[in-house]
C-alpha cells in the first residue's frame, strides 16, 4: 500500500525510485519520492534493497520517464554498476533514462573515475549528496520532457 | 545468571556501576578487523566488541560477499560466512572471551547462515528481529522473516548445550531510526524480546534509539524496563541505548554532544549499555579512531552521569506502549503469529515505512516542543490514549526539515555552553 495516499496521479509514465541491491535506507527514497511528485511525476516507490530482476520487471511493466537509483550505504557503486549493466541489456530499456545519486563510495562520494564509469555503463548522470548534487537533481526533474504540468 | 557471556559481562559491569559502551564497526579484512578489535578492546572505557557486517551479506548475496573476498575488494562490513572460520578464527584470537565478549552485527531478515557462521567460530551474541530487520530494511516478506528468526533462534539457543548463554539484542528500538513515536520503538522491543524467548534464547537485550526529546527518551526508556520487567521475569535482561540513528550532526561539537546526551540517557535511565556514534557519522563509514575516541567520551559522561530513572508507568509514553504490546498479545499465544495478524490488521504501523507488509498509514511530526507526536495513529489501538493531531500532506522540504531536525538543533549554538566539551576528546 502506498504511504502516500494523497498523491496527485497525472496519469503520466511514472518515475521509478529504487534502492541500491544491497542497500537497506528508506528515508532517501521517501524523500526523492515527495519531491518527485511535487514536481508533477506519478511516482512507483520499489524501496530499499532492489534487485536487479526487480527492478527490469517493473521497469517493463511501468514503462517509466525516468529510473532513480539512490544509494547511501557505501555499495552505490558496484551495485549501481550492476544494475545499470543489466538494465542496459534489456533492448527496451535501452533507452530509458536512468540516474544515480547519494553516497556511493564506502569512503563518501565516489571520484571522477567512477561518475565516468558509472555513466559509461549507462546512467544518464550521476549526482553526489553534496548541495550541488541536490541542485544539479532538481535542475534535471525541471527539465524532463515527460514532466506533467499539474 | 553468571556464567562468562555477553549478557553476565553488561551485568557484571553494571553492578560495578560502569556502563558498557559498544562501536559500530566492521571492516572486510581480517587484519583490519582484528585491530578494530583491538583498538576497541584497548579503549579507555568497559567496551564489548562489535563485528558489524557487510550488506552483501545482510541481503544474503553471499556470492558478492564472496567475490568481494577473492578479489580483496573492500566491503562496508566483515563477510563472515565468507571468510573461512579459520580466518575468523585468526580475528578473534586472544581477544573474544569473557573479559571481552564480540557481538556480530548484521541487518538480516534470514540470518540463519550468519549465526551458524558466527556459532562456528565460538560466538553466541548477536541483533535483530523478525520485525526490526524486515520491514524497514528490505523486501523480505514479514512472514518469511518470522520463520527465518525462530529458526535461527533456535540455532543459536542450542549453543547453551555447549556451556554458553547465546544472547540476542532486539534492533526494534530503532526501526527506521528516526521520526517513529518512541512508544511504538519500546512495544516493536518488548515484542522482538518476546518473540527470542519464546524461541529458546535466555540472555536479551531490549534496544532503544535516542529521538528528538531527552524527557521523552527517559519516559520510554522506563516504560520499556517496566514491560521488559513484567513480560520477561524469567529471563536476563539488560537495556542498550542507541545513539541517535538518524541524519547526525555535522560538526564536531554537535556529534560529540548529541553522543553525551545519549550516554545521559542511558546512565540516569538506569541502562546497562550504550552503542556509540561518531565524529563522522554524518559523512561516512568512521575510522576505527574515530570510534575509539567516542567511546572514550561517552564513557567520561556516563562516569560523571548519576542514577535516575522515571517512575515508569505514570507516562503517555507507557500508556502508549502498553496498550500496543497488549493488543498484539491477546492476537494469538504465540509471539511470532501474532506479529504477523498485528501487521496485516495494522495494530502495528511503522510510519513512513514502504515495505509492502506494513500497513502504511500512520504518520508522525516533531512537535513544536520537540516530541515525537502522532498525526495519524491508523488502525493502532491508541483512541482515546494517544494526542492526535490531523496534519495535511508533508511536503519533500518539510520531511527533510524533520529529518535534520537534531542534526540543525545541535549543530547550532548550545543553548547552554560547551564547558568541558573541547578538552574531553582529544
């Protein structure tokens, strides 16, 4: 059941919100969920801990605008890695525009050489959990073409 | 109940007026883990060591854990079912013993591999709970949690054949760490107790995290000893406060002091243990020095910390928790069924929680005086205990601002002063 009875449902593609596959957080993903739906997206919430297969099955199923990856446990990394690899070799999903933020390194945020690979790997950006991270975020949500104006 | 375990060891420091004080720590070498034992062990304080694991493990991804072994690639925790127990074995030795007992730390919802892990190499204490390690942490379904923990309860109580008193410790105290009223933290705690004794285990410790409120913490920390005491009279028990679990301060003074809040909450509560955090919570996994020098604080603040605990039932946070505990109880005789019938009827509701089997509409604010307070009870049992106050939608900005709530309060000025602070931690 939903913890967000209320939310306005535009009818749109949804967003797809995931926890990394071995992270165990929640308050993240409430958070990116509220702010995703004040931005006027509809919002499926997979919560923590996603498997890969999980999340390719209701990214089939949901078609989304945009998958959110978000991790805080210091495994964002490999398991961003991961899921982004798997998710790339589906070839409908091919195209589906999928982020990642948080803390993804055990040693806080990740360097260049991994945002490089991440988005080598698939991710359409990569935001840390720094202030400019959240911005760039936003900045990102005010500009998808699937926003719905409600 | 005397004897050489984790439970006598906090008993016996308590009699002696000393409070245990614990790290989160776990490293995925050996070498690095033993000396975080080490270090911990060595540690100005009555410290018990901590061996938290990694999350591929938690999950049960035991082939990440494994690779990860292999390729020397580091975790954010120690694999123990997949390092060899020679080599676990090797981490412990001359270490883990009466005068210095090692709890494992793990997050599991399926733990039985973890504690046939850590049984195999002479542990016999360790955390969780059919609830708190389920539904705020993954996709486990509650009632395949609830058959997971009998059954590893049951793995560890029949280490009592070989001369030890396996101890657990409830994680429900804690569950989702920030933002739930702290009597529904003490009734998930009494439950999980209740639910390790039924399954064999002797030696309990009962969990409660540091919220928003030092008075309200002090209400419920009584409310959970008196329930602990009433449903528990054959068992040997002990209360271990957390810490503040949520988004944790940023600065130096503000973690230290949130850390002596919690280690005077726990003394004057009359608890027996104390699991610390650090200078670096708010930034990342702490170095084991860093660990060290919280313990060494908080036990300089519980030494200088008197006795006093509430009278415990006179309280809205026992009238609460009671109420709650009782109405799953009188759902079925044993613990584990009732859990489950009270999820699915909603007479337990974990705000905010996603996890598909909680029932998802509760809801709870920070009160104007720092409480924790309900906005919405649900179907909770709690009409006509609980003060409801009916809130509109919380918006992204006003979770966060709850959120950080403790984090800003002592991040800012002190509203008394830092006397002491500075030259406490060196």
């Amino acid at each position: 059941m939903s913890p967000f009875p209320n939310a306005s449902d535009p009818g749109d593609r949804p967003v797809l919100v995931a926890g990394g596959i071995s992270d165990s957080h929640t308050w993240n993903l409430v958070y990116l969920q509220l702010l995703l739906e004040e931005h006027g997206h509809r919002v499926v919430n997979l919560g923590p801990c996603v498997p890969e297969d999980l999340l390719i099955a209701e990214a089939l199923a949901h078609r989304p605008a945009l998958i959110v990856v978000s991790s805080v446990n210091g495994h964002g990394y490999h398991d961003g890695m991961r899921t982004v690899t798997r998710l790339r070799e589906q070839p409908a999903l091919a195209a589906v525009p999928a982020v990642i933020g948080g803390k993804l390194g055990i040693a806080g945020p990740c360097g260049a050489e991994e945002t490089a690979a991440l988005r080598a790997a698939g991710y359409d950006a990569v935001f840390d959990d720094s202030a400019e991270g959240i911005a760039a975020f936003r900045r990102m949500l005010g500009a998808l073409p699937q926003r719905a104006l409600v | 109940m005397t004897g050489g375990g984790f439970g006598a060891f906090v008993r016996r420091a308590h009699d002696a007026g000393r409070l245990v004080v614990q790290p989160r720590m776990g490293m995925s070498s050996p070498r690095r883990m033993r000396a975080g034992l080490l270090a911990t062990r060595d540690a100005r304080a009555t410290t018990v060591g901590t061996i938290t694991l990694d999350s591929y493990t938690r999950v049960g991804d035991l082939e990440s854990a494994r690779l990860a072994v292999l390729e020397d690639v580091a975790l954010n925790g120690y694999p123990i079912v997949s390092h060899d127990p020679a080599t676990t074995a090797g981490v412990l030795d001359g270490i883990h013993g009466p005068g210095f007992p090692v709890q494992v730390r793990h997050g599991s919802a399926a733990p039985q591999d973890i504690f046939r892990a850590l049984t195999a190499v002479g542990l016999d204490a360790s955390e969780g709970g059919p609830v708190s390690y389920c539904l705020p942490y993954g996709r486990v379904p509650l009632r395949a949690s609830v058959a997971h923990w009998a059954h590893a309860c049951e793995l560890l109580a029949a280490r009592r054949d070989s001369g030890g008193e396996p101890h657990l410790e409830t994680f429900g105290g804690c569950v989702l760490g920030q933002l739930c009223p702290p009597s529904l933290l003490v009734a998930v705690s009494v439950l999980e107790a209740l639910f390790f004794h039924r399954h064999g285990i002797r030696s309990i410790s009962v969990s409660y995290a540091q919220q928003t409120h030092p008075g309200q913490d002090a209400e419920a920390v009584a409310a959970l000893r008196r329930l602990c005491a009433h449903h528990l009279p054959d068992a040997e028990w002990h209360v271990v406060v957390y810490a503040y679990m949520g988004l944790y301060p940023e600065t130096e003074q503000g973690a230290y002091r949130l850390l002596g809040k919690a280690a005077e909450l726990a003394v004057a509560s009359g608890s027996e243990r104390l699991i610390v955090k650090t200078v670096a919570e708010s930034r990342r996994i702490p170095t084991v020095a860093e660990n060290v020098a919280a313990l060494e604080y908080a036990a300089e603040v519980a030494a200088r910390t008197p006795r006093a605990p509430l009278d415990a039932t006179g309280t809205q946070t026992y009238a609460e928790a009671s109420a709650l505990v009782d109405a799953v109880l009188e759902l079925d005789d044993d613990p584990g069924t009732a859990l489950l019938t009270a999820f699915a009827e909603g007479r337990l509701d974990v705000p905010y929680c996603l996890h598909p089997d909680n029932a998802g509409s509760s809801r709870s604010y920070i009160a104007a005086d720092g409480r924790l307070a309900w906005a919405d009870i649900g179907r909770m049992p709690l009409n006509g205990i609980a003060d409801v106050r009916p809130a509109r939608a919380v918006t992204a900005a006003e979770l966060l601002d709850s959120l950080s709530y403790v984090r800003r309060s002592f991040d800012g000025p002190d509203p008394r002063n830092t006397r002491g602070v500075e030259s406490a931690h060196p």
